[in-house]
C-alpha cells in the first residue's frame, strides 16, 4: 500500500476538524496573552507534547493499523457536544476539552487502538491549556499554608511578622504588608510543574510507578518554590522597603524557576538509581492494516470521510448564533433604600495598598477628599476589590444601625461579562483570617434561602453572624454549582448572558446559627429585601 493510501483518511480527518479546533487555538492564543491569566507557561505546553509525541514516532509508526471510525465514534461526539456548548456560550475550556476530544479521536479513527495508545499521552498533556480559574476551591488552603509557613521561617530569621488570613503582616520597622492573592498561591506553578514533570518523565525514566513519583513531587516542589518567593520577597521588603519587595516578588520567576529545574534534575537522578537495562521486549504481534481493495477496509475509510465531512458542517451549525445577549441589572435598585428607624452609612477605603485604611460615614457625612492617614485617593470600593474583581464588576456596600443598636452590613456584588466576577465566600474569608462554621441553608423568607454561618477570628471574642444568597432576575439559591450551571446553560443553550448578583449580609450582634440570630436576620431580611427590587421589579 503507498504511503498516501495509507495516510489521506488521516489528512481527510484532521482537514474537517480544523474549523473545530481553531476556536480552542485562538482561545488558547488569548490566555497566552492575557496577563490577568497569570497562565504565563501555557506556550510550553504544545512544544512539550509535540516533543513527546516526536520521541514516540518510531512506536507510534509500527502500531499503525487499519481505522476503526466506530471506536473513535464516543470521541467525537463528546468533542461536538463540548464544542457545541463551547461555541454557543463562548466557553474557552469547553472548547479546548472539545479540542482534546477529537485529537484524541483522530488516531484511533484513522489507524486503530493500537495507534491510540501510542499516542494518547502527548495528545493529553495539551489539556493543560485550560485556565485553572476552576481550581479556585485549591488556593485558599495552599494561601494560608504559604503564609503559615513564611511566617514561622521569617519570625525565626528575625522578621518580626504576624499572619492574618493569607496576609503577611510586619509588626516591627518598616511597616510592609504582603498579601497573598489568587495568581501568588502557587497552583498555576503546580500545574506548570505537572505538565513538565509529566512530559519530562516520559522521556528520562523507565516505570510507570517512577514517572508518577515525579509527576506527584510537583505539589511539594512548587509549595516549597512559593514559600521561599514569599520569604525573599518579605526579607527584601523588611531592609529596603515594600517597592523594593514588590519588585522582587514580580521578577521572582527568575529566581524560583531554576530551583524548580534542580529539583526536578535531582529528583529524577535520584529515582534512576537501581534502574537496570530492561530486556528487550519481543514485539507483539501487529495484524497488517488491511489493504484498499478489501471491503472492511472501503467502509472505514468511507466512516472517516463522513466524519471529515459532518465535523465542519457542524461546526457551521453550532456557529450561527447571534452574538450573547447581555441583561443589564435593572431588576436591581441603583442605590439602598432608607429604612424606618435605622441610620444609614457607608464605607470608604484608603486605595494605597501599603496603607488600608477605612471608615464608615453617614450619609450626611461628608467624606474626605484624601486618605488621614497616608494622604491618599479614597473610594468607595477597597483597593483588593479592584484588584481581584473583573472590570465590568459592580460592587456597592452599606452598613444599617437599626434603632435596638443591632449592625447590619450588606455588600452587593454584581457580575459583569466575567465569569470570575462572583465566586462563593468561604473562598474568601478564610483567606481574611475567620474561621467559618458549617454552613446551614435556613429559609429565611418564602423563596429567600440563605447560606448561613458563624464566624470567629483570631485575637477577638466572640462570633458573629455571616449569611449570604445569590440571585438574578428569576431566582435566588444558595448553591454556587446551580448558579454556574444556570450560567453555561443560559450562555450554550439560550444565547444569554444572565446577570447575576451576590448579597451578602453580616451581623456583629448575632450569631444566625442560633435561634435568636436566625430571628433578628428575618427580621432585617423582611424589612430589607423589598427594598432591592426596582420599581415594578419582583422578588424572585
């Protein structure tokens, strides 16, 4: 059979999935570019699983055998349905999964199982693209142990420092804080240290058990890289000032990644001692491909053609939407309405990071035009805030004093564009140093359930009440997982960006876990609640 009979059902297949796989390239080609990824590693990835799949040629080359389009089959419908909902809700990881999907499919469809299995593991290793915004629930812990375990080293170094939260802060000469954000907890470093031990194994160690070794040592390697960022950086800030310490931290990839390296070299060294010569293997019996005139072999080039043909088709299908359908939040109030008997104030934060200084005013207060403290901008959104929270985020917060003297604070967040501008409060709050209960669901008022918890924090007495609810113009639910799937379905099946929105409410007075706590939240919550609605607007 001539090398080209051989090989067009593979040309003819990846032709048709081009147009499918575009998108998740160009998706791919934008989180390269977008610092607010921090996903700087991401451009190694395709040149790592090109290179293992180039080390692999000569096994992959003797496994090729006659195309089995009905195996790859389950492939290639689950790449259409991860790039049907991909395309329709402009959904980059659905799309690079479905890009995954239908790589995967391509040696198995044109040359058999065989060829699948010799080649599977480069093609996986591009799955390391995504974006790890999802592994969000992993950075708070990773945070505060950072933190926990900068702060023992550099008290024993002789820098006097305090944690709170996932924060480093001096309690001697010069003042400096550090706080550990999203992109500093050290996952992204994980993750680059999983596809490069990953691939790195692949090509310098015999055993699937010391392949693994290497790739798990990434988690303790990349903790250990981030705790020693942390000490430089906090060493550095402590004899030359916080500039100096915050240019450290953004150039400390220079430092920390040829440790990464060494460890690595070492480990691997160290995991190829006692390694013996293995024997070669007899090869196993390979069945020839069948050749062109045999008729099994017609109809499976004749499935693969049909795949080549319907994945573009499809692709045009999935493609005609109109552009999504952005709801605006009129639904909501654009201020906080009065309440009968209580006082009405609201924060204002000092933007110097260095600084944090914040009060409440009353509204008929009037705020000052600079920072007391450092003479900065004041706002009256934290500077963490519009650190963290995407462009498009609206944020507003005010603090109730009811006429008994309980304190009510509300904060409102709503999303924009961004899927990243809300996220679940136990993210955050450990991370501000509270401990947080179990959270208990109660249902505060009719179609009102609300997440509620007591909250203690280290150095004060006492616990307070801490509840919140996410909404939009339809429902309110306390489940994040229910508000992130309504969220792709509404983008992937009906073409709409849905506004959603999150409140917030804590209480100094009360713990909403007891009987009295929950009574004095309702209470609150009935009088509060209508308020948030606009005109000719409904409560869900």
């Amino acid at each position: 059979m001539s090398r080209f009979v051989r090989h067009w059902p593979f040309a003819l297949f990846m032709l048709g999935a081009f147009p499918c796989l575009w998108p998740a390239i160009r998706g791919t080609l934008g989180t390269m570019t977008d610092a607010s990824q921090h996903m700087e590693f991401v451009w190694l990835v395709p040149l790592l699983a090109l290179a293992v799949l180039w080390s692999r040629r000569a096994a992959i080359a003797r496994s090729l055998g006659a195309p089995a389009p009905l195996l790859a089959l389950p492939l290639v419908a689950l790449g259409a349905i991860f790039l049907f909902f991909g395309l329709r809700g402009d959904q980059t990881r659905f799309l690079q999964a479905g890009a995954v999907c239908l790589l995967l499919a391509a040696p198995l469809a044109c040359y058999g199982w065989r060829a699948f299995k010799a080649a599977w593991f480069p093609i996986v290793l591009l799955a390391f693209v995504m974006p790890v915004g999802f592994l969000d629930n992993f950075t708070v812990p990773l945070r505060r142990a950072s933190v926990a375990v900068g702060t023992v080293l550099l008290n024993g170094l002789g820098v006097e420092v305090r944690q709170v939260g996932t924060a480093i802060v001096s309690t001697g000469v010069p003042p400096f804080q550090l706080d550990v954000a999203d992109p500093c907890s050290g996952i992204r470093s994980l993750v680059a240290l999983f596809v490069g031990t990953a691939a790195y194994g692949a090509f310098a160690l015999r055993g699937v058990w010391r392949r693994w070794v290497l790739f798990l040592a990434s988690v303790p390697i990349a903790f250990f890289g981030n705790v020693l960022r942390l000490l430089l950086t906090a060493i550095t800030c402590k004899w030359m000032g916080q500039s100096a310490g915050m240019t450290l931290h953004d150039n400390a990839l220079f430092i920390v990644a040829p440790i990464y390296i060494l460890c690595v070299f070492w480990l691997t060294d160290w995991l190829r001692r006692g390694e013996t010569e293995d024997a070669p293997a007899e090869a196993a019996p390979v069945e020839p491909p069948l050749g062109p005139g045999a008729t099994p072999w017609r109809w499976r080039v004749a499935a693969v053609g049909a795949m080549a043909l319907l994945l573009p088709c499809f692709y045009l299908w999935a493609r005609q939407t109109p552009p999504l359908e952005y709801e605006r939040d009129v639904f909501l109030n654009k201020t906080f309405a009065h309440l009968p008997g209580a006082t009405t104030s609201y924060p204002w934060f000092c933007q110097d990071r260095t600084c944090l200084w914040s009060r409440d005013f009353a509204e008929t207060d009037t705020p000052p035009a600079a920072c007391p403290r450092c003479g900065g901008e004041v706002r009256r959104v934290s500077r963490a805030e519009l650190d963290i929270l995407p462009a498009d985020t609206y944020s507003r917060k005010v603090t109730y004093t009811m006429g008994n003297g309980d304190v009510f604070t509300i904060a409102l967040v709503i999303a924009g564009r961004n899927r990243m501008s809300i996220h679940r409060p136990e993210l955050c709050l450990p991370a501000q140093g509270f401990s947080m209960s179990e959270r208990h669901v109660k249902p505060i008022l009719p179609g009102l359930p609300m997440a509620c918890f007591s909250l203690t924090r280290k150095g004060q007495t006492g616990t307070s009440g801490f509840a919140y609810v996410f909404l939009n113009s339809r429902e309110a639910t306390c489940s994040n997982l229910r508000r992130v799937v309504g969220d792709s379905l509404e983008r992937s099946l009906h073409n709409r960006i849905q506004r959603w929105a999150m409140v917030t409410v804590s209480c100094p007075q009360h713990d909403f876990l007891t009987p009295e706590g929950e009574a004095a939240l309702r209470d609150f919550m009935a009088q509060w609640w209508p308020t948030l609605w606009a005109s000719g607007g409904a409560a869900p």
